[in-house]
C-alpha cells in the first residue's frame, strides 16, 4: 500500500490559500456555508465571521467570555450563530446571535461540576442536539449527557437518562472540533466516543431511543479513539482518530460505514495518523470524497472506496495531501475550510 497521506506535496501545497484571521488564537470550530459566509470559533471567547469567501475574518470577542474555549460553532447566516464552550462544569456553554455578532444570548450553561460538554449538531436552526462526558444519574449508571433544542436554542432539556445506554467506565467523547457527533435528514444522529471504548451511538429519532456499534479504531488510553464523525447520506459515514498524544502514531485510525453505523470497516490506506476531524468534501452529491485533517497533517481523497478497501491500489484516484497543523474542517457546495493553531485558516481546494 502506498504510503501517500502525510507526504509533502509541493505541488499541492502551492494550491492552498491562507487566509488572514486577524487572531492568533487557536481555532477549533469552523462552519461554512455556500453563499461565501462562515464562521470560526476559538480559545478566549473568541469568535471569527466572514461574508466574502475568507478574503475578509472579522475577529471578536464574546462578551464576558474571554476564559471560555470555544470548540464548536454552528451556523446557519451572516447573522445567525451558535457557538459551544467546552471545558468542566460551569466552563460547558452554548452562546447564540442572531445579529450578526453584536449581542449574544447565553441560553445553556451546564450546572454539573463533574460535567463536561463536547459538541453539537443541529438538523436545522431550531432543532440541535448536544453530547457531553459521561456523569452518573441518579440511579447510580455512568451515562453520557445529550440535551436538545426544539426552539431555537430557548430552552435546552436533558434527555432521559433512561433512553441513553450506559457508558464504559473511563469511556468519553473528544472536543477537538465540534465533530463528534453529526446529524441527518429530520431524526438521525450518531455520537462517537474515545478512551476506554471507540464506538458509535446511534439514535433514528432524534435520541429517542439509542443502538450502539463497536468500531475498530484504537482505543484504551485516554488520549485515543473516535475524534470526528460525518455522515453524508443515512447509510454512507466515516469516522476519524488516533491518539492525539502521539499524533505521529499509525492507526487504526479512519474507518467506513454503508449500513448506517451498524458496522464499521478499516481503511487500508496507510499511514493513518492522527485525525482531529473529517468531513464529506462533497456533501450535497453522491460522492464519497473526504477530507481529513490533524496535528501532524491533513489530505483529501477524491475516492474513499480505495480507502475503504473497495478498491485495489492501482485504480486511479486523485488525491492531495498537505503538512498543515489543522484542527477542524468545514465543507459547504463551493468551498472547503480547515483551522488551526494560531489563528490558521486554510481553504482547501477540491481534488479534480
């Protein structure tokens, strides 16, 4: 198997644009939309917009915020804009505008000490859906915590503890870019989870109800597992990791799904190091192409079915592969765009 990922292509390098961020800080959220608009999000209560594409980041600061880390930001306009502190207890937030930036309404903050939350994803501007680490409930069982909107963020209410399966003692999820959990369609959501375990749950009524896959992506530590899912239709989904302590480390690190999450398979492509985030680089058509970065790099593949073992490395693909540092990645009709340390910002062009 060739051994293409983390090489430096020059070539493919001089196809990337970096776009001025007017910060420095580390970025880990990033959401963008097809009309030229995204958003970025950050270390700092800082937050990023752009309404031109990223020839122009403006860069601020939510109010009363500047301890907060925010590792997710969800948009849906120029104006409109949830963002998700991550951090223990009170730190755990979620911050939404409709105003373009100039006022925020704090509408969660997370009141248990021993909580800590993660990510979110939303079917649509007023149904979201949050996962956090798992706390025990009041029956004594270790179980992860998802709470949900139905009105626009108003209010957020806990799910019943009793529709979530129980977690794995030392079993969590990873805030590294607002990517562990995805949504689909009206009701489908997956949630992945790292350190003692690395498997997926799944629920198709909007958490309802739960089923949950074992996947072979490493795990045991708590530094590794399952850092990043998407899905791009309700069957066709891929997940993403490794151990972000040893980010040179090869995998198991990146695996497949066509049955909906039941099952999960290896990719074969090596080496695999460590992912902090993938996405579906074309998520509104029926290709398979994904983007995926990390610390220690970051590629695209035009043709996962390789990847996915579909394929014998002789058939012709088109791949890129860069040595960025990025955190995450967000992919709209028209753009791809990837953060990281330092106020990073990339657009990344699609393989042809």
């Amino acid at each position: 198997m060739r051994a293409l990922l983390f090489l430096l292509l020059t070539t493919a390098l001089a196809a990337q644009t970096i776009q001025k961020s007017n910060t420095t800080e580390n970025l880990r959220g990033i959401s963008v939309l097809a009309n030229g608009v995204a958003w970025a999000s950050g270390t700092h209560g800082t937050y990023l917009r752009t309404t031109d594409g990223g020839n122009s980041w403006q860069a601020a600061q939510v109010p009363g915020a500047d301890a907060l880390d925010f590792r997710d930001v969800e948009a849906f306009s120029a104006d409109l804009a949830y963002l998700l502190s991550a951090g223990p207890g009170e730190q755990s937030r979620i911050y939404k505008t409709i105003d373009a930036g100039k006022t925020w309404a704090l509408q969660f903050t997370n009141k248990n000490p021993k909580g800590f939350f993660d990510c979110m994803a939303f079917w649509d501007s007023a149904h979201g859906i949050a996962v956090g680490d798992p706390v025990t409930d009041n029956s004594g069982t270790l179980r992860f915590e998802l709470i949900s909107t139905e009105d626009g963020g108003k209010t957020w209410n806990p799910l019943p503890p009793d529709s979530i399966p129980p977690a794995i003692e030392g079993e969590g999820a990873f805030a590294a870019s607002g990517t562990c959990i995805t949504i689909q369609g009206t009701a489908n959501v997956w949630f992945a989870t790292g350190g003692k375990a690395a498997r997926v749950f799944h629920s198709t009524n909007a958490g309802k109800t739960w089923t949950i896959a074992e996947t072979p992506i490493i795990h045991g530590q708590d530094s590794t597992g399952i850092f990043s899912i998407a899905f791009r239709d309700a069957t066709h989904g891929v997940i993403a990791g490794g151990d972000y302590k040893h980010p040179d480390q090869d995998g198991p690190n990146l695996a497949f799904t066509n049955d909906g999450g039941l099952t999960w398979t290896l990719s074969p492509f090596s080496p695999q190091r460590y992912f902090s985030a993938v996405a579906f680089a074309q998520p509104h058509s029926d290709s398979g192409a994904i983007v995926i970065v990390g610390s220690s790099g970051s590629a695209y593949e035009d043709d996962p079915a390789k990847m996915s073992g579909q394929k014998t490395p002789s058939q012709k693909t088109s791949e890129k592969t860069w040595d960025w540092s990025l955190n995450a990645v967000s992919v709209s009709s028209s753009e791809i765009i990837a953060v990281g340390p330092k106020g990073l910002i990339v657009s990344i062009p699609p393989a042809r």
